[in-house]
C-alpha cells in the first residue's frame, strides 16, 4: 500500500508547486471528514478554489494561504529533502497553515517525503495518546514549537514509521467500515485517485 502508492505521490507533488498545493489541499479537506468524501470535495475545490462549499471554518484561510504560498512551502519541503533542513523545520511551517497544525503537516509530509505521518483521531484512540499532546498555542515560540515538532517526528517513529502507520491505518478503516471498502489497499489507492494519479 504505502510503498506502492506514496511513492506516486511524492513523485506528483515534486513535479511542481501547483501539484503539491493540491496534495495539500486533499488533506486540508480531509479534516473532520470521511475519507470517501474527498475526491468529491477536491474536485469542487479545483473547479471553484475559494467559493468551494467545502471551504469552512479554517478551511478558507487555509487555502488561500497555500495557494499564495505554493512556492516557499515546495521549496521547504526541497530543501529538507536537499539536507539543507530538518525535517522537524519542515513540519513547523507546513503546521503554520491556517488550519493544518502539527498532525495534518505530519499526513502531508508522510505523502511528499515518505517520512512522518498523521497521527490523526483514528491513530490517537489505536496507540491510546491523548488529542492534546501535540497541540499548540497561538503564542507558541519558535524554538518550543520545533521542540513539540521534533516530538511528534520522534512519537511517529516510535509507532512503526511513516510505512506502518500509513497502512495500518488504512487496514482499520477498512475493518472499521466494511461495507465502504473492499480492503485496507483500496482505502491507500483513493490517496492516489484523489489527485488524478493512476494507482
């Protein structure tokens, strides 16, 4: 699932700033949503950007912020795969993102890098942490916001890694709603089919 699916994306969402938006975007829409959901929301976002319905909340803001900011957020994540940064400095930023915070900027760098991962509500209930352990205040500094970043990036790799939670979670959604998904492989490949990439 992970090797055979992230691997595409990584590769889509090298390909240029405008391909990484939407993989971000994807998990922007994914918050507080159903996975099957997605594809439908992404498509309205493609065709309409900020009047998408889908938009709520932080959403809006969230959208707006990437899509005026496509260029330093591609160039971050290249230069963390260039060695030029930490991963953890990588995840700040893409935490920064109206709405996104610690765990989704964990989902877009587990689909961009190959690393981390999104330790989202499903994973907190099936490891037993707590929803407010890596949540952080408006006035957070820098270096404790790096701190709680570095932190997850730890937790992530404590848990298995990128590869483990990615198809683990996968396989319970898929035992979670059995009448929704075939199994754990179709949940991986609609990450893909989401974006337009052949699975």
């Amino acid at each position: 699932m992970f090797k055979q699916h992230q691997v595409k994306i990584e590769i889509y969402a090298d390909e240029s700033p405008d391909n990484l938006a939407r993989v971000i975007g994807m998990v922007l829409l994914s918050i507080q949503q159903q996975w099957t959901t997605i594809g439908k929301q992404l498509e309205d976002l493609d065709r309409l950007g900020l009047d998408s319905k889908f938009l709520f909340g932080s959403k809006k803001a969230g959208w707006d912020y990437i899509t005026s900011n496509k260029v330093v957020l591609y160039n971050y994540i290249q230069d963390y795969k260039q060695g030029k940064i930490s991963i953890a400095e990588v995840l700040v930023e893409l935490a920064s993102i109206p709405g996104i915070a610690i765990v989704k900027a964990g989902f877009i760098l587990q689909l961009t890098t190959g690393k981390v991962g999104c330790l989202d509500c499903h994973n907190l209930r099936r490891f037993d942490l707590s929803p407010n352990v890596f949540k952080v205040g408006k006035q957070i500094s820098y270096n404790t916001f790096l701190k709680k970043a570095s932190l997850y990036v730890i937790m992530c790799e404590k848990l298995g890694g990128s590869e483990y939670l990615w198809d683990s979670w996968c396989n319970a959604l898929a035992d979670k709603y059995p009448n929704t998904y075939k199994d754990g492989n179709e949940v991986s490949a609609l990450h893909c089919k989401y974006l337009g990439i052949a699975a």
